[in-house]
C-alpha cells in the first residue's frame, strides 16, 4: 500500500498531532538502531487492536523479518523494543504471542490529546487537525456528464465520490482544482444539429426553445437516422466539420444546446450542494492537432487502416494481436481519447497540477490506462506528477441488475433524490405522531430533504466503491445501521443533551477523566478520526471514513448506554462526559461534512 504522509509531526505540549505517523517514524528508527540503516524504510506494520485487553496498537513488522535477520520473531521484537523511544505516550511495550508487540497509551496523554481536540477553534472546526506542510496542486475530474444526454446514476455516483474526494483534500489543505470535463463535443453535435435543422430549428436560434427531456429524445431519434440514413450521415459530419472550425451558425446552435443542457445538470448540483467548475472537452478542441503532431515527432505514430495511432504494451485483442489507441481518426477526426491526452498536457503544463484524480465508472478503467500509458510514453507526465483513475462498480436495482424505473426506463436523478425525501419526509410524519410531537411544515421539509439526500450520497460513499452496490432505499433510510440516519441522529441527540441540561459545550473546561471501559474505547477511537480522513486523501476510498464514523457511533452508543451524563454521580465526571459528548458530535459533524452531507441540530 503506497501511503503520502508528508504530514510532518507537530508537537503541541508534549504530544503529536499524527499519533500514527510518528509512531512510524519511531519505530523506524528503533529498526535502524537495532539492525541497521537498511531497515530505515521497512513498513512497521502498524494495526490498531481490535480487543483492548492487547492495547491500543500492536505492531506486527518482527513477523515479516524473521527470515531476512535470520531470528525468532520473539527475539527480533525484544531486540527492536529495547531500542524504541515512545515518550510518555505508551505504557512500556510488551511482546507477546509469536512476537507481537503491543502498545497501549497512558491515560495522560489520552485525556490531554482530548482536551487539545477539545479546545480547538470551533469556527471552521477542524478538531485540531492540522494541514499537510506541503500541498498540493491537485485536480480532481469528477461529475462529467455529456450534453444533450441525460446524467444517469453513473454520473450520480461520480459527483459524490468525486465531491468527497475533493473536500477531503481541501480539508487537508490542498490547493484543488474540480473540473468537470463534460462531453460537449464530436459527432453527437453534428447529428442534433443535422437533426433539429429538419424538426425543430427553433431550438437552434432561440434560448429555452426545448426542455433537456426533448433533447434527449431527439438525441436518440437523431441517432438512429445516422445509423440508417447515407445521405444524413454525411450531412451530418459536415456539421461537424463546421463546429470544429467555428462556423458562426453551427457555434451558435452548439452553445444553445449546451446551455439547455447545463441548465438541467445545475439543478442536481444545487439540489446536492455541489461545486465545479466545468471545462468540457470543448475546451481542449485548439490542442488537438498539437497531439498528433507531438506524437509524431517522437514517433511514436502508426498509420494503422488509415487511422493514426500508438501502439500499446500489455494490451491485445482476442487474437493475441498488440492493440493500438487511436488519436485520429481516418476522417482526420479526434476522439474521446485525443481530448484526455491534450488534457494532460494542459493539466501538467498549464494548471501546473502535482496529482490528478478522474473519478468514473470502472467501464473506463482501459481508456485511462492506455491514456496514461501513451502520455507516459510520450513522457508528459514528469514523475513528480501522480496520476490516478479511481474506478467505481454500477448501480443496481433491487434485483441485481441495472437500475431501472418500473417501466424499465433508466432512472431519472431527479426522481430518484426526490423520491428518498418524499420516503423519509413519510417515515418522520410516522416517528413524530408515535412521539406525539408536533413540527412546523418548514421543519418538516427541511430535515426530510437533508436527511434524503444525505442518505443518498452516505449508501453510494458507504460501499467500498470498487464494488456495485444495490440501491435500497429501505436500507439507506433505516435509522440504524451503516447510514446517513444514523449518524444524523447521534449529532442531533447531543445536541438534545445540551439543550436538556442547559448546556453550552464551548466552555466546559474540567480536566477530562476517563473511568468506565466504553469512555476509553470512545476517547480512543475519538483520537482516530485524524488518520480516518488522511487515508481518504491517500488512498481515496471514501469508505475509509463511513467506517470510522459508523464505528465511532456505536461507541458513542454504547457510552451513552453505560455512562449517565447529565446524572453522572459528581461535576467532575459529568463535565468530562459532556466532553466526550462534545467531541463526537463535532467529530461527525466534520466527517459528515467532508463527506458533502450537513447536519441537523433537531431531527
Ligand atoms: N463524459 C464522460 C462520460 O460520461 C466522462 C468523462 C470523464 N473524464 C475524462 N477526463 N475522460 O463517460
């Protein structure tokens, strides 16, 4: 697993704001006092234990260098540990089992690290987490739909995981860049317009003069008239020709349709609170020629069938024959690809980006490892500069195919997120008449669409996003479990705690003492929440913080169980579990932010 912790460690009073990373750090110098430089970079292997009776980490690297030292795993843990400098944030290190070594934090420094998360700004509330010491210019391509097209759940789950993505990099500090490189260019163009031209002009000239949805189904009549139709076909590609070198009528037509469509994509992202910035593939139309014309300079073109093209490694058709990525087509047309390739150009030169990140579907996985590989060949990407597609699985419906409507038509966003408020504005009407409370109809509106929407994006982020998933509203919207619900609830029951017993959080100031087994197991993982979110940022697995905010729910849950707080048996104890409370609920808060889903004080 390749890990970016360029997170320098911060001391503040004696502690370390990373406890993982300079935990590392640590052990890899003791590896080099014990055994010598050449260890200097050996991966300590470092888990949290899941059964607190074996602390808080247990660090696993003996195992892995038996062979190499030529030593019991007991012996080389023995031997390591001696060498290891932890401070006073662990209780002297123990070895167990087959040579394990097992570290538990003191009490001291857990109740200061606490205190320290607690005291931190609450504006912008970052719970004291501090931002990398060397950012980045980082592009995230994400959302990217096509014009004239409808935006279908695969572009659905890119803006979320692609939003998500970004604010977690943002957090971090990161300098990022969203684009959203919608597909508003090529032969789609000069069929509508070939098509519209017949049956409705006045689309072409005139603003609003169709609806996204009457597009659509031009779009598809027109596709099938090109399929059929000689005559059309070549009409067609003429138009192309002549939006390709910005013939005024063509262009006119090509910017009203695009806006029509751009106007259909803003309600979705308004409606999920989201920001882009878009740069079709439009925008790369100037660098096209310069593609081609670079590539062969370096000779790395083909004439293959009349086409131009390069060659690939590792990719062959079923014959076993090396498979070629066209660049331009025998018309002298560029594609989908040539426009990746001018955007990595403009991306490393221009944006002078250090990272970029395309979030699609994993269809596409092919299309961007022949893309890299070209433009690696073609030594555009400076080895500085990273990479990364980050694949993700399809939505299915409740039978395990495609997503569909019940006539078997494809879903249609908008429905979809309305249809998950209208559900839960239907199970909070339920929840308030069984609780005998009553709610203004504002109320009522509001949380049934935050908590819809959120349930949404927390079921698509929630899943490893290799994998497909079926979306389940009866499952997203249950109030227990691994959902947005859930967490919305343990936020705003702290805030009821604060309500109830007249509290305000900020000025809690009590020395924090930890007692009961479930204020440990709580207090720890509350610690973790800074590792959760840079290995989102690492390794852009959005899940990564699912899980920790799920798990650090049911710690809470269990907590608030075991331990009275407003009752609690003295001030001091009451104090501190009211800072326990606290700091769970900006913990979600935060986590739930970074994942694009806002909070409800009241619920
Ligand atoms: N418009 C494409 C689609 O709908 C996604 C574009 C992704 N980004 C890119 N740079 N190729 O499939």
């Amino acid at each position: 697993m390749h890990l970016r912790y360029n997170r320098k460690p911060v001391l503040i009073s004696g502690f370390c704001m990373s406890a993982v990373t300079e935990l590392k750090t640590q052990i890899q110098q003791a590896l080099v006092a014990a055994f010598g430089e050449e260890f200097a970079h050996t991966d300590p292997a470092i888990a949290p234990t899941n059964n607190p009776k074996y602390g808080d980490y247990q660090v696993n690297v003996a195992m892995s260098l038996a062979k190499k030292l030529g030593k019991a795993p007991r012996q080389i843990a023995q031997e390591l540990m001696e060498k290891l400098e932890l401070g006073d944030r662990f209780e002297a290190p123990e070895v167990a089992g087959a040579g394990f070594i097992n570290l538990r934090y003191t009490l001291a420094y857990l109740a200061e690290r606490l205190q320290f998360m607690s005291k931190s700004d609450r504006t912008n509330d970052r719970l004291g987490i501090f931002k990398v010491d060397q950012p980045q210019k980082i592009i995230v391509d994400f959302s990217s739909p096509n014009i004239a097209k409808e935006m279908h759940v695969g572009h659905l789950r890119s803006t979320i995981i692609g939003d998500c993505i970004a604010r977690v990099l943002e957090f971090q500090g990161h300098d990022v860049l969203r684009l959203n490189h919608v597909g508003d260019w090529g032969t789609q163009f000069g069929m509508l317009i070939t098509y519209l031209k017949e049956v409705a002009p006045e689309a072409l000239t005139t603003a609003n003069a169709i609806d996204l949805g009457d597009l659509v189904a031009f779009y598809k009549k027109a596709k099938a008239r090109f399929d059929e139709d000689e005559v059309f076909q070549k009409v067609a590609r003429d138009e192309v020709v002549k939006l390709q070198s910005g013939s005024e009528d063509t262009l006119k037509a090509w910017k009203l349709l695009c806006e029509q469509s751009r106007k259909e994509f803003q309600i979705i992202y308004d409606l999920l609170d989201i920001q882009l910035n878009e740069r079709g593939e439009s925008f790369y139309n100037p660098y096209l020629a310069n593609v081609v014309t670079d590539l062969k300079k370096l000779e790395l073109l083909v004439e293959d069938q009349g086409a131009q093209c390069v060659f690939l490694d590792g990719f062959t058709n079923r014959e076993g024959q090396p498979l070629p990525l066209m660049v331009q087509k025998t018309d002298g047309g560029f594609n989908y690809a040539t426009t990746d390739l001018a955007a990595i150009q403009y991306r490393v030169n221009e944006d002078k980006a250090q990272r970029v990140i395309y979030v699609t579907d994993s269809g596409q996985g092919n299309h961007f490892a022949q893309v890299f590989q070209v433009a690696r060949k073609a030594k555009w990407i400076p080895e500085t500069v990273e990479i990364t597609h980050v694949p993700f699985g399809l939505v299915q419906g409740e039978d395990g195919k495609k997503l569909k409507t019940r006539s078997g038509d494809t879903v249609r966003l908008r429905d979809l997120l309305d249809e998950s408020i209208e559900k839960f504005g239907a199970i909070l009407d339920a929840r308030l008449a069984e609780e005998e409370r009553s709610e203004s109809n504002e109320f009522k509106a509001n949380v049934a669409r935050i908590v819809g929407l959120s349930a949404v994006k927390y079921a698509d982020l929630s899943q490893n996003r290799t994998s497909s998933y079926i979306f389940s509203y009866d499952k997203m919207l249950a109030d227990k479990g691994n959902t947005a619900p859930y967490m919305l609830y343990v936020y705003a029951r702290v805030q009821s705690i604060s309500r109830r017993g007249g509290i305000d959080f900020s000025s809690l100031n009590t020395p924090i003492q930890l007692q009961n087994e479930s204020e440990f197991v709580l207090a720890k993982h509350l610690l973790q929440l800074e590792d959760a979110i840079a290995a989102v940022g690492d390794e852009l697995f959005p899940n990564r913080l699912c899980q920790y905010l799920f798990e650090l729910s049911q710690k809470f849950n269990t907590f608030y169980d075991a331990c009275p707080v407003l009752k609690a048996e003295d001030e001091v104890t009451k104090n501190s579990r009211l800072i326990l409370c606290d700091l769970t609920a900006r913990s979600v808060k935060l986590g739930l932010n970074l994942l694009g889903i806002k909070v409800l004080e009241r619920m």
